[in-house]
C-alpha cells in the first residue's frame, strides 16, 4: 500500500541520513518514477524533505527532524515485542536498556496497537537453551560485546577441544551470534568462530581495529552452518524407509518416491558408521540400509546376534 511505503520511505531517510532515488527504489522494491511520486507527496504533507543533485546528492530530512511511530501496523507492532529477547540482553548487560526503550515504544503507540503489542507479551515468551542443558557460563561476555561495539581487539586465553587445548589469541569481534542458549563470537583475522564460554582471560589490546565494510554476519553465520554440517555429516547411506516410517536425529534426506511395496528409498547424510549404526537400530525393522556396504554387512550382524539373543533364527538380516 501507498500509505505503508511512504512511512518506509521515510523511515529509510531517518535512519540512513541522504539517499539516492536509486538507493530508495532499490530498498523499497519499486521504480524510481515511483520514488519521485512518494517524494512529491511527502513533501505535500509537509514532510521537511529536500533533494540535493549533483554526484553526492540524494534525498534528506531537515536535521532534527523525527516522525513519531504512528506508521507501525498491528502486525509490525507485534512483532516489535515478540523479537524482544530479555535473558541475552540481561546477559550483555542490556536488560535495563532494552525495557526502558519497549516501554518508551509502548508510550508512542496508538491504544489499539499497545493493545496487540501487550497480548503478544502476555501470551508469548521465547526460552532458547534447550531443556537438557545447563546454561554456559560467560563471565566474559559483556566485554566481548564491548569490544564487539567499540572495534577493541583483544588479547585472549582459549581453551580448544585439540591440543594444544589452551591457546593465545588476539582477535578483532566483528560480531556475536546466540545459537541456542550458546554464545558465539565471530572474530578476525579469518574470520573465525569462537565459543564465549570458553574464553578462560580477556584482556584488552589496547587498540582498535577495522571491521571490513563488506563482512556480512548473517551471511557469515549461514555459510558457517552449512559448513559445520557438512563436515559434521561427510557421509553418505541409502536406506530403504518402510511406510510411515521418518528419519530422526539425522540431517535431512533426499525426498523419494514410495516403490510398489510402499517403501521408501532416500539418500542420508551421516556422522559415521558407528553414529548411523546407533540411529538407524532406533527404526528396528521399519529401515533397510542398502549402503554403505560396510554399514549394511554391520546392521546384519547386530540383527543376527539380537535373534540369537531373542531365541528367534528366523529373523534375518537384510531387514531390522
């Protein structure tokens, strides 16, 4: 809609100071005719908007200005209040920063949406740690989200799963990222990821360092996934799935067509043989591994010694 464009618009412009009509059609998804149009009819509203030509012009707000929040929709204002995360701001020592700015936002709303953003908090509440799981200690973290805001480098005592297990390190924080109750920092040179718990000192550098202009976080930390994942799971099993029977505890399989009996052959990603040895015994009879055949040749054998074991010789192993 017109309406909820030309508030972005506007918002763009107090959040990012100038901008081209090239840059607002881009971020706005539209033409720059358009762009023009949603200018004119600012600046008809009496929206202090100026546009300045020449190779560093653009469009700009008069210094000082601010809109209020009144362009917010009820589904924007809920998701306002839902995407409040009170336990890791606590953690980096900003629970009191991030209530004092919810109850100022909650201030500016009209009634009705304050209505929505208050029932969201009321029957909403995000929980990330997993249930088994005890929460990591990280007596360093708001100085590392210190040093991740001011570009400090740091010097730091890192404990590795390899040996040398404990280590020095001086790294430059691009960024820190909460992955299921953990804490991660993602620090150069590299970039490389760091756990925060285990940081066993911290200590100032003593300088700043420059964060590269094109380092995307997000971006980083979705390659960083794809990557862990497949270097947790470099293998490969193909398995027949009996009907209604699904895969758990492992990475996804490659979707397949059920056979004429029903079954189901699919190609799955593993840890190990021994990690799917252990998976695929949980789907007893109702999963057929056809490779590796060093995995098939192991599942037969358990199967054979579980019907010796039962008293049951009629059991064979090609199915377990």
């Amino acid at each position: 809609m017109k309406s909820s464009r030309l508030v972005s618009l506007l918002l763009l412009l107090q959040t990012r100071g100038r901008m081209t009509a090239a840059q607002l059609a881009e971020e706005l998804e539209v033409s720059v005719r358009t762009v023009y149009r949603d200018v004119e009819a600012l600046g008809a509203a009496g929206v202090p908007l100026y546009g300045d030509a020449g190779h560093a012009g653009g469009y700009r707000l008069l210094d000082g200005y601010r809109t209020r929040l009144t362009g917010l929709t009820a589904g924007e204002a809920e998701a306002l209040f839902l995407a409040g995360a009170p336990g890791a701001a606590a953690q980096l020592g900003l629970g009191s920063v991030l209530a004092a700015a919810q109850l100022k936002v909650r201030a500016a709303l009209p009634p009705e949406l304050r209505a929505h953003a208050d029932r969201i908090s009321g029957r909403f509440h995000l929980d990330a740690p997993g249930w088994y799981a005890d929460a990591d200690e990280t007596p360093y973290l708001p100085a590392v989200a210190d040093a991740v805001w001011n570009s400090r480098a740091l010097h730091v005592l890192y404990r590795r799963w390899r040996e040398p297990t404990d280590v020095e390190r001086r790294l430059e924080p691009y960024g820190l990222v909460l992955k299921a109750g953990r804490w991660y920092v993602v620090a150069g040179p590299g970039p490389r990821t760091y756990r925060v718990d285990q940081i066993l000192r911290l200590d100032d550098a003593g300088e700043e360092f420059t964060r590269p202009d094109d380092f995307d976080l997000p971006g980083y930390w979705a390659a960083y996934q794809r990557d862990f994942h497949h270097r947790l799971r470099p293998g490969r099993a193909v398995v027949r799935l009996a009907p209604g029977v699904a895969l758990t505890g492992t990475a996804a399989a490659t979707e397949g067509r059920p056979g004429e009996d029903g079954w189901t052959t699919v190609t799955v990603a593993i840890e190990s043989l021994d990690h799917a040895h252990a998976e695929f015994l949980r789907l007893g009879s109702g999963i057929e591994v056809l490779e590796p055949p060093a995995l098939r040749e192991r599942m037969a054998r358990t199967a054979a010694e579980l019907a010796r074991r039962y008293g049951n010789p009629s059991v064979t192993g090609g199915n377990l």
